[in-house]
C-alpha cells in the first residue's frame, strides 16, 4: 500500500506538470469542447503541439483517478483505524471528485477567464494531501529528547506559515495569469478578461512579491535549523533553490513579455516546491514525535 500510494503521488505530479503546460501554452481549447475526446477524435491530429499537449492532459485524468481512488479506498480499508490516514484520504476521494467537475467544467465552457484558478486550486491541494497521505502510512518514527522536540517544533511552525503562504501565493499567482491581470500589465492582447483595470492587476502583483519575501525569509530560517539538528536538510535546501528559481523565473516572466517558455518553466518549478514543502510537513508529522520517558 505504501509504495501504491508513492506511485499514485508520482503520477499526480507528472499530471500536473502536464495541466500546467496546457496552461503555460494556452492549449486548453486545442481539443475544443468534445471531452473526453480531441476534437471529436479518439486519435487527433498530433501534428498540432497544442493537441498534443491538451490529449495527452487528458488522457492522463483517467489513469489518475482509477489511481487515486485505489490508493483511498485501499488506505481506508487497511489503516481505518488510523485516524490521520482516514482523514487524508477521504480528503483525497473529496478532492479528487472536486477537481473532475472543475476540469470537466472549464472544458464544457470553453476555458472562460479566471475559472482554471479553481482547476490549480483544487490539483495543488491534491497533490499535498496525496503526499501527506503517502507519509502517513509509513510506521517508522524517529524520536527526539524534548529539548530538540521544542527547537525543532517552532522552526516547523515558521515553516508551516511559510509554506501555507506559499500555498496562497501559487492560488493568487494562477488567478493572475487566468483573469488576463498579467496581460493587462504586460500590455499584451487577450480575448476575454477579467480583471480589466491596471491598478488591480498591479495591487495582485505587488502582494505576490510581498508574499515571495515571507516565504523566502521563512526557508530560510528552517534551512539554518534543518541544518543544525540534521533532519530534512536536502530538502530545506532544494525547498530553499525552487523558491529562489521561482522568483527568478517570475522576474524573467516580467521582462520578456510573459513567454511560453519562461511560463511553463515557472508552473513546474512551482509544482515541485509544492511537492517538496508537503514532504517536508509530511517528515515532520508522521515521522518525528518527542522522546517518552
């Protein structure tokens, strides 16, 4: 069950990486309205990378979902007597279901303005619960005088707000790009938008950088930490990376007129942090607890 629930993970990953280059390189109406097929095809014209992008989105949903449903029902039926497996699953059927109406949705009504940010929303927050529910289900533990149990549990709170901001920003980021707010600020042409006013798109701008700094401060404190009480000290550091390449790429993003390139680069860099950060939760939730007496 533990290695089904890493592989139910791993390919909730690659599916988002797969959403996010449909996004990052507008395809999601390369298929049109015909879902679950392209176009009316069951084998389309492949020539197009926009349909090659948006069927292989596609036909990636189906295996996702008879995997996720596996691994739930799988959890729930071994470890129901484990209250935090039982939340997280039921949580990860929840989501699941949640995603498919807004994925099926934002298809049936042509991809309007604003509406994937609810399809980013509820795929990252998966992705976490996923992860977290992948720990859970791991037995070992490792144990920690209480001393380091205090020092450890107030440089995970700082991370937890870090990251939990960090959560907020990807959502404020995705509603920057899906209301047209960034090309209202690029001064680039949009069909549809909707957020029309430059201030506005300005003011979600300036908090997702104020946001940046907080996540960035917050890494890192829990890298200076990690690395004194060696636990999860590659991934604070690769937590640490992703955030800083994040900003980097945003930065780039601004300057060059919002590419396709530096766009779908910024969407997989943030799915891994996304990644990287639930673990890091994950390690400390089910992996560590204080030193009975």
């Amino acid at each position: 069950m533990k290695k089904f629930s890493i592989l139910t993970t791993f390919v909730t990953f690659l599916a988002l990486i797969l959403g996010n280059l449909v996004v990052a390189t507008d395809s999601g109406d390369a298929c049109g309205t015909s879902w679950p097929f392209c176009n009316g095809q069951v084998i389309p014209d492949f020539t197009d990378y926009h349909v090659l992008i948006e069927y292989s989105h596609r036909m990636m949903v189906p295996l996702l979902i008879f995997l996720t449903t596996i691994n739930a029902l799988g959890a729930i039926y071994k470890y129901r007597k484990r209250k935090p497996v039982l939340i997280l699953a039921i949580m990860s059927l929840g989501l699941l279901i949640f995603q498919s109406i807004i994925g099926g949705l934002n298809v049936l009504l042509g991809t309007p303005p604003g509406f994937t940010t609810f399809d980013v929303t509820f795929s990252q927050l998966l992705l976490i619960v996923l992860v977290l529910l992948s720990y859970s289900l791991h037995e070992g533990k490792i144990e920690l005088s209480r001393e380091s149990w205090s020092s450890i549990s107030m440089s995970y709170r700082a991370f937890f707000i870090g990251y939990s901001i960090y959560v907020f920003q990807v959502i404020l980021g995705a509603f920057f790009k899906h209301s047209r707010a960034s090309n209202v600020m690029l001064d680039i042409p949009a069909i549809e938008y909707l957020i029309k006013s430059e201030a506005a798109a300005n003011m979600i701008y300036s908090l997702h950088w104020v946001a940046t700094v907080v996540i960035l401060v917050a890494a890192i404190w829990f890298v200076i930490y990690a690395s004194r009480f060696k636990y999860h000290i590659t991934l604070s550091w690769l937590y640490l990376i992703t955030i800083l390449l994040n900003a980097v790429v945003g930065f780039v993003i601004v300057v060059t007129g919002n590419i396709v390139l530096a766009s779908s680069l910024h969407m997989i860099i943030s799915t891994v942090t996304m990644a990287v950060g639930a673990s890091i939760l994950g390690g400390y939730w089910f992996k560590l607890q204080k030193k009975t007496i």
